[in-house]
C-alpha cells in the first residue's frame, strides 16, 4: 500500500499534528537500584535480550532505491516481525513497498508540513511509530548530489546538503519522539557517514558538514530521552556498494582493509541491531560500517 503523506485525509477522528510544537511527555522513574535499602526481594533477572521485534510500528525513510541502505533496512526491520512503513520524496516508493510487503508513504522530509502529514498518515495506517530510521539523504534523482569547492558552493547548495541529510532526521525525531516518551520505549537510528565525523574529502564540505551534524543531533537526542526508554544511535557507513556508487567510489572500497566496498545488507545488519530490544545499554553511540578503513593508519603495499 503507498499513500500520499501531503494528499493525507485530516478529516478523521485523529487530531491533527502540529508539526512545529510536538508535544513531549516525560516520564518519571523511580531510580531505586536492585537490592536497595528497604527491599528484601532479590532483583528480578533481566528478560532474555531478543532481536525481535514482533509487533513493532518502524519508519524507515529514503527507501526509494532497491539497491539502497534503507530498502535493505526495511527488509531485515520486516524480517525481525515489525511492521514496517517506508518513505521517499517520489512515487517509485510505489515498486519499493509492492517488492517488500509492507506500506509506502510519498513525503518531502525537509518540509515541516509534509513531515506532520506523514506522522499522522502512518499512524492512521499502521499505529504509533516506536522504531525510526533516518536514512534519508545522500543524492536522489530529485535532488542531485553537489560536488563543489566550498568557494565554488552556492548558499542555496549548501543549504539543500544540510536539509537533506541533517534537517530530514531533526524534522523525523521531533515528529516521533513525543510519542516514544510517553509508552516508554523507542529506537532512533540516524545515517551518519565517515564523511564528516571521521574523516572528509575535498568537494563534500557540504555533505561532511551534515553528516557530522547528525552525529551532534544523536549524542544530544539521547542524552534528552535517555529517561523514557529511547534510545538513539547512528551508523557510519564508509565505501559501500549500490546503485549509485561511482567507478572511483569502487576502486575506493577495493582500498580498504577488507578489500572490497560493503553492501547495504551489512549496514542494514548494524541498524537493526540498533534497532532491537538487545541493544537496550546503547545509547549516544555512532557505529562505524567501513571494513576497517577509518582504522588503519597507512596503506602499505
């Protein structure tokens, strides 16, 4: 099923969301520690961690491509039993959520309004988002990637970088974490980059700049939920190996330590991880996809 997150009906029982002021409703835990004075019960044994997540409502956006990073997340999110909606800003979402089995929303993520439509529409078709992937970013055939010399940059250049790989998860979080506070159990996982947090390229200043800001936005995001049972992550990936990937982006993963570029399985593979109940004790924490690369000091041949 696709739906149109801008022509979403707003005239149902649900009310409407006000994109801009999302409501947050913080819990309040008792921090007793197990064994603690006063109490002669022993402390409870911890469930089994589980990688499941039978049950569960998960968002994963920019899911447009079939050889991409989010349609391999959503895949894998599907396998471990949740019920997975998936976004891009074009109608090819159509293919993408035939192909998986699972419900298609069409959203501009830089754009407030359209982010509020889409929350109200998945949780009209789906239920409450309680597992979010940011994936969007990166070049789409709608918005080209921006290859420029930072004196060569436009503002209107620069901008469209930082919307689309930095606004897009702040718009997403904010849209869905109220929600996660108040039932007291969330998963966020930001799409970061080497670029930016671990190392940088020449012409990417645009790009580099974004994805070191969503790395910034996880550490603060998490450290403001990590009262209400939320946690938030980001994965890093390097060289990896999709439809998109340029002849010298391949040659760059045929550099790295492993000796080949990584697929978008094995980035969707730490997501859902990320994503699951046994990841409950991290939290604030980027995990680098990159076969080693960013590890080793020099190449010797």
């Amino acid at each position: 099923m696709v739906i149109d997150a801008r022509a979403a009906d707003r005239s149902g029982s649900r009310p409407r969301r006000d994109a801009s002021r999302p409501g947050l409703a913080r819990r309040t835990r008792a921090a007793a520690p197990p064994g603690a004075a006063g109490t002669d019960d022993p402390a409870p044994l911890p469930d089994p961690v589980t990688m499941r997540l039978d049950g569960k409502v998960a968002l994963v956006t920019g899911a447009g491509s079939p050889d991409g990073i989010g349609y391999a997340a959503a895949r894998r999110l599907a396998d471990l039993g949740a019920r997975v909606a998936i976004v891009s800003t074009t109608r090819r979402i159509h293919e993408r959520a035939g192909e998986l089995g699972v419900t298609g929303f069409v959203a501009d993520l830089t754009d407030e309004s359209e982010v509020g439509a889409l929350a109200d529409a998945v949780a009209e078709q789906l239920g409450d988002v309680e597992v979010l992937v940011n994936n969007a970013g990166l070049a789409s055939r709608a918005s080209p990637e921006v290859l420029r010399p930072v004196a060569q940059l436009s503002y209107d250049e620069w901008r469209g970088e930082i919307d689309r790989n930095l606004t897009t998860a702040f718009l997403c979080s904010r849209a869905f974490i109220g929600g996660m506070a108040e039932r007291g159990w969330g998963r966020i996982v930001n799409l970061a980059a080497t670029a930016g947090p671990v190392n940088a390229l020449p012409t990417e200043a645009a790009y580099a700049a974004a994805k070191a800001g969503v790395v910034g936005l996880t550490r603060a995001l998490a450290m403001e939920m990590i009262a209400d049972g939320v946690t938030v992550n980001a994965v890093a990936p390097g060289t990896i190996h999709t439809a998109a990937s340029t002849v010298a982006e391949i040659r760059q993963g045929l550099g790295t330590p492993v000796g080949r570029p990584g697929t978008p399985d094995e980035v969707a593979a730490a997501i859902a991880f990320l994503c699951s109940p046994a990841a409950s004790y991290i939290t604030g924490q980027m995990l680098v996809v990159d076969g080693g690369n960013s590890v080793r000091e020099a190449q010797f041949r």
